[in-house]
C-alpha cells in the first residue's frame, strides 16, 4: 500500500493506535520550539512537572515576539526562559537573534523529523520536508517531558503544482489563491503535501512560505518533498550531511487532490479583515496607502530580501508612505550587510526594525487611525495591528515595494524587469546569539521577577455544571478576540490574574468583570471558534475567569485542543440551528456525571433542552475529567 511524505513520517513516529483517518494517534516528537509570548506559561507547566531535564532530542527557546523592554516584565521573562533553559538542557535564542520559525529552518530544521511549536505558524518546517504541528504551550511542556502528542490524524490533501511562475509573482500569491479556494477553514483536520512537476522550481523560503500560511486554512500542517532544492538549502547552511531525499510513493493516491498551475497566477491580495478574502491586485490598484511592513516569518528570508533590495535599488518611497523591513534573522541581516543589499534598501527611505515579529502581532508600528497598511504578513485579523480602525491587507514582497514607491496598492508586473535574484553560493553564518546548554548536569539557578506568578490550579470536573450565558459570538472567533496581543497585554503572558482582565476586550471590554461577578459561565459561539494563533492564554485565562465550557457550531484544531488542556467543556451543537435559540444571559445547566458522545444542554429559564455533542476521546474526557491536562500527567508520572 503507497504512502504520501506525510503518512511515512507519522507512521515512522507512531507511539499509539492506527493510521486511520480520524483516529487519534500518539506521535513521538523530536524538537520542540517556544517563543517567549507562549513559552514562558510553558515553562512553568514543564516545571511543574519536576522532571530534571528535557527528554526530546532538541529543544528550543526563542526570544521574538515581544522585546520591547519599556519596564521590567518583559526583561524579566526574558531572564527567566534563558535561565530555565541553561537548567533544562534547551537551547536558547537571544532578544535580536531573529524570528523563531526562520532561526529554525535555518539552523535546525531536519528533512523527516518531527517539530511541535507553541506556535501556530510551526508548519513552515514543512518546507524543508518535515511535520511541524503548532500547538499550545502545555502540549509543548508534555512533548518536553517525553509524552507524545496526541492529535486526529488528518487527512492527506495532496495539491499537484504545474506549470512555472511569471515574473513578479511569487510564493505569497500561490498560498493567497490556494486560501481562496479552500478559505479559513478548509483545511481542518488536513495536511496539505505538495507534490507534482512543479515543485522543483520553488526555493526551501518560497515553499516555507507556502506551508506557514497554510495554517491560515486551518491545516493540521503543510509538507514539501526533500528534494535536491533542500540539499542546496542545507549546504549553504553548512548542513549537507543532514539531508536525506524523502517523497510520497510513485503513483500515491491522496484522499482528495487539487491541482495549482503556477503559470496562471497572477498577483493577489487579501483584503480586510481575513486572509481568505483573496482578490486580485489590478482590480484594487489606484487606492491610497499609508504604511507597507514587510517582514514576519513568512515573508523574511534572504532570498525575500534580497528581492527587496533590487526592487528598491535607485527608487524612493512615497513621501506619505512608511516602510519598514523585519528581517527574520541575524543571518539575513548579516548576509544583506555583506554584499551591499541593505545599503539599498536603507537609501530608499526604509526603517529597518529589529529582527523579529513586531509588527505582525501588534508590537510596534502601529498604523495611524483609518489607516490603510500593506504587510507580507500572514494574518489580518481586525485590531490585530494595534489599530481598530486599520484596514490591513497581505501581499507578496513584490506588491509591497511597488506600492511603497507609488504610495497606492500597485500590480507589481508594472515595476519593469523582474531582478534575477541570485543567492551567494557561499552566505555568512553566525551562531553567536544562539546560547546552548552545558554538557554537565548541574543545575542552574532560575531567576523570576515578580510578574512571574504560579500557575492556578484547577479542581477536577464536578458532576453538574450551571451558570449564565456570558458572551455569545459570530463565525470565525480568533484567539486575537478572545486575548488580544500587542505590548501591554503580551508582558502579561507569564501572570494569569492579570492577563485574564483583557480577555474578549475589544468584543465585550465588560466580560472579564461580568464573569468574576457571575462565578464563571459559558460562551456561545459560531463556526471556527478560535481560528489563528495557538495562545493558550485564550483558554487558560477564561478558565481562570470561571468559563466552564463553550458550545460553538465548530472549533478550530489547536484551540479545542487547548480547551481541553485546561478543562473547558468544547461542546458543539448537534443541530447549528440550536445557535439561534440560546440568548445572553440565559441559564444553562449541563448533567455531566456520565461523559457521553451527546450531553442535554438544558435552558432553564426557557425549560428548553437542547442536544449537544462533546467529540472526545476517552484519553480527552479523562483529562477534562482530571481538570485538565497538567494533573493528568503528573498523576501518570507519580503513577510510573
């Protein structure tokens, strides 16, 4: 029986139950990746555990998301996650060094492995031919301490690439068209491999890009062949030895295939205020802009920058236009240093800003009120900018610079001669922003600042569940409305007291209060609730607030997974029209002393009932039964 890349590299890491789609599976993970808005409520659940050491076969610790230091917290997080890892045996990434998903593939990435990331932009590793699940900061902490990771095992979409790219039409564009067709949620509980002639005229960064933003289709991952574009990739970066060639089966037959004719595209862009809202850009040309970003971790390799700096070459931005540039590592910013690339770009009116995420999640450049702001990032979600009222929309690199230079949204096809971007065969490499762990055992002392505070502890499921309808929400809920980022809020990431009086601010600024108040309750919400970002903090805090369970219309993957981690009911309406008959503040009251597949939601007030589903495995109801995942585990470990 064939098998697709994918299906070969789960089955090699299979630790629990068949490879049936829709069953759940245990995976043994090899790396792990935190970033510092994520990773420092994940340190604390590995500490908790009190295991002496990391037990993957690499672990790693980046500092790029919020690195402002305007008071204390952050840089004291930051002391934290580089004093725990030196303790723990991770290696750790300094404030600077660049953004988490770029220093990966750049330096750690390895065709055939296994990569879990308390973020959901983990994926990219795909590009070089591996499975990259993002995923909350508590699963993350388990993988650490040698548990697997437990998922449905998704089904293979395989997306079959023709044809070749026309000048000034660029990975962006594919992953903006393949977002059209399938939206933001065609992807759940899918992988998307891609495969066909095609392929081979994609680079390791222009794929990368392509499997980041597949998690923007709800995708369970996206993979690549290792092929030989991936050996060059690795011998430039002194990693040819670590390459191994790995494709599907001839002949593999996938669940469901789609094809894409590179040749067709044409630029694309994705309006306000979903990735999924793909038009095409000469049908938008002539509309005033106020700020381009180009940067994050889909849009910042070498190969996206150099492109940059040649479009840029001789030219002058709009007047009424700031630029900025968010190159995603150290190494790309060494490596435009050293052969003249970032003279150009800087003469060209650019602000190049610190390596790291900034801008994509609100931190830093913010645009100014109505503003319209073009960004190569991967989400526009509404406020997500740090500006309500912004009207965000995602381009490719290309887009970006020949808007910048007109100072309104212009097809890129109009700049000229498309540059030949050739990348040294030789580029500079420099680990010295990496720190890695003694070989010895000793333990180091962890320092904590005084925004680190304890993890709540949670009791066990009680038997009956009652309280008020707290908020009630639309269709595509992300983790960005339920716990906002940008400066203020993220310095909270390691104090849940505190973070939780955010939650659902720019949807309900009263939620936080009313729940308190109420003794806890539940949400109400529609399709895809909790698409975007893998933030556990959207769970962990409305647990803190006292919300005991959610019953939407669906959940996005890692949400729902997170849900669970820390004993939120996720509860889905068997009939969507039930939606309709559950109103604000309303009584519910739910029977739980038996976990069945279907539960009666009952309205109080209303003497209604409603049946609603609770899709979990008997491994999943135990951990919601236990009060989530952490007490699950250490009573497994006390247990060994």
């Amino acid at each position: 029986m064939t098998k697709s890349l994918a299906e070969k590299i789960i089955s090699s890491h299979m630790t629990e139950d068949e490879m049936c789609s829709g069953n759940q599976i245990g995976m043994s993970i090899d790396h792990t990746l935190t970033q510092d808005s994520t990773g420092t409520l994940a340190y604390l659940e590995f500490e908790s555990l009190s295991l002496p050491k990391v037990k993957t076969k690499l672990s790693l610790s980046f500092v790029d998301h919020n690195m402002l230091q305007n008071n204390f917290r952050n840089a004291d997080d930051h002391k934290y996650l580089q004093t725990v890892a030196a303790n723990y045996g991770i290696i750790f990434s300094k404030p600077g060094n660049g953004i988490c998903h770029q220093l990966y593939l750049e330096r750690f990435a390895l065709p055939g492995f296994t990569l879990l990331g308390s973020d959901s932009h983990t994926p990219m590793a795909g590009g070089i031919g591996m499975i990259g699940i993002g995923a909350g900061g508590l699963d993350v902490a388990a993988a650490m301490s040698g548990e697997p990771f437990f998922l449905e095992m998704p089904s293979i979409m395989g997306i079959k690439l023709t044809g070749k790219l026309s000048p000034f039409v660029s990975a962006k564009d594919v992953i903006l068209t393949i977002l059209k067709r399938l939206t933001v949620k065609g992807g759940l509980n899918k992988i998307l491999e891609y495969y066909g002639p095609s392929v081979r005229t994609l680079s390791v960064p222009e794929r990368s890009t392509i499997t980041n933003m597949g998690t923007e289709t709800g995708a369970t991952t996206s993979i690549f062949p290792s092929d030989k574009v991936t050996k060059t990739f690795l011998k430039k970066q002194g990693r040819e030895k670590q390459w191994q060639e790995l494709s599907s089966d001839k002949n593999h037959t996938y669940n469901e295939t789609i094809k894409i004719n590179l040749s067709e595209i044409q630029p694309q862009i994705a309006l306000p205020h979903s990735p999924d809202k793909v038009e095409a850009v000469k049908d938008l040309e002539g509309l005033k802009i106020d700020q381009v970003c180009i940067g994050s971790c889909t849009n910042s390799s070498l190969r996206d920058l150099k492109l940059v700096a040649n479009l840029l070459k001789g030219k002058k931005i709009s007047d009424h236009v700031s630029l900025t540039i968010s190159p995603g590592s150290r190494q790309v910013l060494e490596n435009l240093a050293s052969n003249g690339d970032l003279l150009d770009i800087i003469k060209s009116g650019a602000r190049i800003i610190e390596n790291g995420c900034g801008p994509c999640i609100g931190i830093g450049q913010a645009p100014t009120t109505d503003a319209v702001s073009l960004r190569t990032f991967n989400r526009n979600f509404k406020g997500r900018s740090g500006t309500q009222s912004a009207q965000i929309y995602l381009v490719s690199p290309e887009t970006a610079v020949a808007s910048a230079i007109s100072g309104e949204i212009t097809d890129p096809r109009k700049l000229g001669i498309y540059p030949n971007i050739v990348e040294p065969e030789k580029i500079v490499i420099n680990d010295n922003m990496f720190i890695f762990p003694s070989k010895n055992n000793v333990s180091k002392k962890v320092i904590r600042g005084p925004n680190i505070q304890p993890l709540p502890d949670f009791q066990p499921l009680p038997e009956f569940i009652e309280g008020e309808v707290l908020l009630k929400t639309d269709n595509n809920i992300s983790t960005d409305d339920i716990l906002p980022g940008g400066s203020e809020i993220m310095s909270l990431r390691s104090n849940i007291p505190e973070i939780s009086k955010f939650v659902f601010q720019y949807l309900d600024s009263t939620f936080s209060k009313r729940a308190l108040e109420a003794g806890g309750g539940f949400i109400i919400g529609g399709e895809n609730y909790g698409q975007g970002s893998s933030r556990e903090h959207a769970a962990l805090a409305p647990k803190y607030l006292g919300v005991k369970a959610i019953i939407a219309k669906s959940f996005a993957r890692i949400h729902l997974a997170n849900l669970i981690n820390f004993g939120i009911l996720p509860l889905t309406f068997i009939n969507k029209k039930d939606y309709d008959r559950i109103n604000l503040g309303e009584i519910i009251k739910i029977d739980l002393q038996t976990l069945r597949e279907k539960l009666t939601l009952e309205l109080v007030d209303k003497k209604i009932r409603i049946q609603v589903a609770l899709n979990l495995s008997n491994r999943e109801k135990e951990i919601i039964k236990s009060g989530g995942k952490l007490p699950a585990i250490r009573a497994k470990l006390a247990h060994n």
